[in-house]
C-alpha cells in the first residue's frame, strides 16, 4: 500500500510540475562555428570602431547543444558518448527526486563524479570531461528525463572553429588598420613558476568559464571573500550565472606540456553587479570552499603609468592556463586611459590575447594588482580600468 501511494504522489506532483512549466522547452539550437563576439547586447552608443573592437575579442564557442530525450529509470543508466568530444553535459528537463534518492553524472571510468540528491524543475549537471557522460539513478520513485546534451567539439571542428575565430580578428584588426599585433607571446603558467613565482601565484586565481554549456570566457577571484569578476559582455543575470560553470586548476602541470591537469569545477550563483560600459559582472559561487587554496587578486585602486608593464593570466581560444608573457617590453600600457565604451575608460597595451580571454585580469608587474579588465582585441587591445571598477564594487567586496 505506501509503495501505491507513493507512486500516486510521485504522478501527482509530476502532473502538477508539467501544468505549471507548461510544455518542455525547445531544446536550443546549435552553436555556429562564427560566433557573434557577445551574448549581451553591445551598450547603445557603441561607435562602429568600438564594435569591431569587441568583435576582435570577445567570448568563444567551444561546444555545441544536442537534442536527447531520454528518460533515464532505476537499474538502466543512460550513456552519452559524442566521439571525439572534448566534454560531455546533460540538461535535465525534469529532475524529481524524492529523500533517500540521488542521481550520479560521471565520466565511463567512474572518476569524475557529480552527486544530485534534490530537485525538482530544470536545470544543466556539471560537465564531465572527455566524450562519455553516465547517468545513473539511485531510487525507484525518482523521474529524470535528459531532453538534451552540451558537448565540447571534436579535434577537428576545434580546428574549425579557431580558423573561423581567427578570420573574423583578422578582418576587425584589418578594417581598423591596426599594426605591431603580437602573437607567441604566451606561455604555460607552468614555465613561470620558477621564473617568476609571483606571476604564477597570481594565475592561479583565474578560472575558466564555460556558459551556457558552450561559450567560454575568463574569471578570477577578487579579494578573499565568495567573489568572482568577469566581462558583462560574457553574462550578465543570476539565471544565467547558475548556468555558468567555473573551472580552476586548468593548467598544464608542466612547461610546454598540452594535457591540462583535470580542473576542480564549481558553478556560479548570484550576480552582485554588473555594468555595461565598465563591462564587468562581479558574481558569487555556489561552493566557495573548494576553490579557496587557489588564491585571490586585488584590484588596484591607481592608473597605471605609460610604458608600465603588464601581464595577463587567461585562457586563450579555450586552452589552459597561460600567461602573456612582456618579452621585448610588447606587454605594457600603452596609453593609461583611452576610449572603450565610455571615454577614457579603457587601458590599451599590446599583449598576446585571443577570444575566450575575456574578463582576464591586467596585472602590473610593478604592483602584482590588477589595472585593467581585459574585453578588446584590436592591436592594441584594451581593458576596463580597474580603478573605475574599485570605485563601483568597493562595498560589495
């Protein structure tokens, strides 16, 4: 009698779930491999330069979305295999699960492994890495239905893309005559760690973000307390920030080596602030103590001199953390104050960035603090200056 009983309940509250939500949403189109250069619309006013500034930078597609529909019941787990996939993400369009019940997303080998033991409406697990995700169910009254996949691109529509991101810097950094654009100056944070430790201390505080299940960007910790920085331009609502995964510890463990270190992921909470012509958004995690030991930056509260020089943790065209590098004196302010979305908001300089840097943090290499908030290619390309931003988010810290 209680297990009819708690069938009927299980059927009711399904029922009731479905009236409310309405009908299941469609699933999302997939990625184009020529991404526009934002999700949030460009701040009214943009000048036609600014706008190819933008499209010289921007956040980056690393994946595409897949149409699922599969239910996924007690003692029949479903396997998600994408060949080639660099990552594998389920959606779930409805996720009941009652106490004592819990579902488990891991890779085939068992080893990353994400647990969710409540839940009642939709929402995106947390990735797994490599092609394979498992979905597993512990409970007999629990009702789970994946209605669709993010997965990371295969090697060679990575290729794709890259061709396609580098077209399209190649056309804004023509049209705006830009000249001295370098390239090669980046390097593993690995390589600095003997060279100079403080540069990779500070790197080790920037985290990879993944948005949506398929556009990335660059954030890092500002301060000591639950706080992360990003471009505007990359999100900007706490709904999307619960969609936002922030990866930390993605970085080749040794110079030159291309097999990053499998990154501790936490998800995104609530959006504190967020300005479109400072294009920042400062956001909190949903699980701040993992990510703890990896460090914090501070923004500095001056503008930087003329000639300062500068370095630039990200993760450039999605790979793993690396650091541009100031050889032959490239990497430095070249005017302290120019013209970005608002006048004289921006930091210029000429260093080695690429899409998916977005939201990277500027460091002085005479303060180790942060100047500017990297959003613009272009040659030079630019950041926010940060002391514009100190002055907005300084009681949010």
């Amino acid at each position: 009698m209680r297990r009819i009983l708690g069938v009927l309940l299980v059927a009711g509250l399904i029922v009731g779930l479905a009236l409310v939500a309405g009908p299941s949403p469609k699933p999302a189109p997939a990625a184009k491999t020529a991404p526009a250069p934002s999700r949030v619309p460009l701040p009214p006013g943009t000048t036609a330069v600014t706008a190819l500034r933008a499209a010289a930078g921007g956040s980056l597609f690393a994946g595409t979305t897949e149409q699922v529909d599969q239910q996924v019941s007690a003692g029949h787990p479903l396997t998600l295999t994408y060949p080639g996939a660099s990552y594998v993400k389920p959606h779930f369009n409805r996720l009941l699960l009652l106490p004592g019940e819990y579902l488990t997303v891991t890779d085939r080998a068992g080893g990353q492994s994400t647990t969710y033991r409540f839940g009642v409406s939709a929402r995106w697990a947390m990735s797994v890495n490599g092609d394979t995700a498992v979905v597993t169910l512990h409970g007999r009254l629990a009702h789970v239905l994946v209605d669709r996949v993010a997965r990371g691109f295969t090697p060679a529509e990575q290729a794709k893309q890259a061709d396609a991101d580098q077209a399209r810097w190649q056309a804004a950094v023509t049209a705006m005559g830009s000249t001295l654009c370098p390239t090669d100056l980046l390097a593993g944070a690995a390589c600095y760690q003997s060279s100079d430790p403080l540069a990779y201390k500070g790197s080790q505080a920037v985290a990879r973000l993944l948005i949506g299940g398929t556009e990335l960007c660059t954030a890092w910790r500002v301060g000591p307390n639950n706080r992360m920085l990003t471009s505007h331009h990359c999100f900007a609502s706490t709904a999307d920030a619960r969609d936002v995964e922030v990866w930390f510890g993605y970085a080749c463990p040794v110079c030159g080596g291309k097999d990053a270190a499998p990154p501790v992921k936490v998800a995104g909470d609530a959006v504190l602030a967020t300005d479109a012509t400072l294009d920042y958004t400062l956001f909190t995690l949903q699980d701040f103590a993992p990510v703890v030991g990896f460090g914090y930056l501070t923004l500095d509260t001056r503008a930087p001199g003329p000639a300062e020089r500068l370095y630039i943790p990200q993760y450039p065209g999605g790979a793993p953390l690396a650091i541009a590098e100031d050889a032959g004196g490239n990497c430095a302010v070249d005017q302290p104050a120019v013209d970005g979305y608002g006048t004289g908001t921006d930091v210029s300089y000429r260093c080695d960035t690429a899409s998916g840097s977005s939201g990277a943090p500027v460091l002085s290499r005479l303060t180790n603090k942060v100047v500017a908030l990297h959003h613009f290619g272009g040659c030079p390309d630019s950041g926010v200056r940060a002391d514009l931003i100190a002055q907005k988010i300084a009681g949010l810290l």
